[in-house]
C-alpha cells in the first residue's frame, strides 16, 4: 500500500520533473512497475495536477480536469488531505463503520471535517432519515444525493487546504443549534494535552461543537495517539466518547479508558 511519506515524495518529484516514466518512478522508488503505476493512478484520481499518460505521468500544473475521485472534486482537493486520506486507511474505514452503527433514525447530528469524517459520512446508512449539519464542503458532496438526509451547511470561509468553513460568524450559527450527536475529529491526541489540531480558527469552530451535541463521539484512528498538534481543541472528558481501530496499543486503551469512554473498531 503507498504511505503518506512516499506518496509527498512522488508529488514533488513528479512536479520537478515535469514528465516522468514509470521506469523513472520505479527505479527512483525501488517499487515495481506495477506499484509506481498504481501509485500514479492514485494521484491522478486524488489531485488536479498530476496526469497518467502512455507510459508515465506528467506535472498539470493550473489544468483543471474533470474527472472525479468519489464525490471530492479535484478542483479543490489539496495535497494536505491527500496525505492524510492515505494515512491508516483500513482504520479509518473500520472506525467510520462502527460510528455510523450507532446513528438512529430520525437522529440530527454535527459532523466536523477530516479523511476519517468523510470515510464516515460514505458509511451511513441510506436507510435513515437524519438531519445532518455540515462543516466541510466534500462531506456535503457526499450526502448531495441522500434524499432522507436534511443536509445544513454551516457557512463560513472556505479553507481549501481542509475543505472546512471557519469564522466568527459560523461559531455564532453553531452555538444556535443543538443537536443528538457531535462526530468530530483532531490531528493529535496526548495524555497531556487533551485533543489538539494544527488550525487557530478551526479549533475555535470544534470548540464551539463540543457545546452543540448531548452526545461527543472522536473519530480518532490510532496513528495520532501521542502526538501534539499546535492548538488545543478539549482535554479528556468522561462523558465523551473516542472510536479508533485496534491497531491501538494496549496500553494506550487502558489510560484512554480511565479518561473517557472507548470503543474500539
């Protein structure tokens, strides 16, 4: 499976080079043929800038194609969800499953933003009918066609590298509102630092959600246990909940469940 670090370096050689081979890729790589060759389908189908031609790829720089990945137009996926989309798959997928096990029909929930969210919001049943307040404009894409789903998209400024609203005055329309379920997301979790992200003005629109939802589900895969991104978003709270995928460390279950509750997916 390609990795975030690879998939970054291949980006930037690709934009060096301009056009390169498969062979190239191969042999800058050590991968097979078969590998570099997948590699750049990848990016094909996820950014508006690498190309597959006859043999290799090619550096589209300011070329708008058309094409769609899922419902995430390429037109404004970036390079910073592409790595982390790539990152734990498996375990995205598998906690965005078991979140959507637990909606109910008739349910009205908050979703925040990130590659685990939009895994999550593929998940829910086409069965239920919810009421959805959104804050990410490929996760609105995504629910464009549920017909049973009151889709309310929480204006703001649009940040590209996110695809996320932010602004005071969005704070102000989510403190409006209160609903069953919050399923929210953060870059860094730390026994220290509580829940954390690398964004000032996204923390402040989570902070503003943890106050909106009689119910707080993390969707939070294992990769980001440890770690401290720059801005705070909530310390550990026991009536919250955190989903991640069993690739967690016993350990780390063990100090996560005398902090809040666990579910393991």
């Amino acid at each position: 499976m390609i990795t975030s670090k690879r998939i970054e370096t291949l980006m930037n050689y690709i934009e060096e080079k301009k056009t390169v081979s498969i062979q190239d890729i191969a042999a800058k790589f050590n991968i097979s043929a078969v590998t570099a060759r997948k590699d750049v389908e990848l990016l094909e189908e996820t950014t508006s800038t690498i190309k597959k031609v006859r043999g290799g790829a090619i550096w589209t720089e300011n070329e708008k194609v058309s094409k769609q990945n899922g419902n995430i137009s390429k037109d404004y996926l970036n390079n910073r969800f592409l790595r982390q989309s790539v990152t734990n798959q498996e375990g995205k997928k598998s906690i965005a499953m078991k979140a959507a096990s637990l909606l109910r029909n008739g349910d009205s929930i908050l979703l925040d933003a990130g590659s685990t969210l939009y895994e999550f919001a593929k998940s829910i049943s086409t069965n239920l009918t919810l009421t959805a307040f959104i804050t990410a404009m490929n996760i609105a894409e995504v629910l464009e066609d549920r017909e049973n789903v009151t889709k309310i998209v929480l204006g703001g400024v649009f940040r590209s590298k996110t695809t996320t609203m932010v602004s005071s005055m969005m704070e102000q329309l989510i403190s409006s509102i209160h609903v069953n379920k919050l399923f929210i997301a953060a870059t860094g979790l730390s026994y220290t630092h509580g829940f954390t992200c690398n964004d000032i003005l996204e923390a402040d629109v989570k902070k503003q959600l943890l106050k909106s939802a009689d119910e707080i589900y993390w969707l939070v895969d294992s990769s980001k246990i440890g770690s401290i991104s720059s801005f705070q978003i909530s310390p550990f709270d026991l009536s919250h909940t955190i989903i991640t995928d069993n690739k967690i460390k016993p350990d780390d279950q063990k100090e996560l469940e005398k902090r809040m509750n666990v579910i393991i997916a």
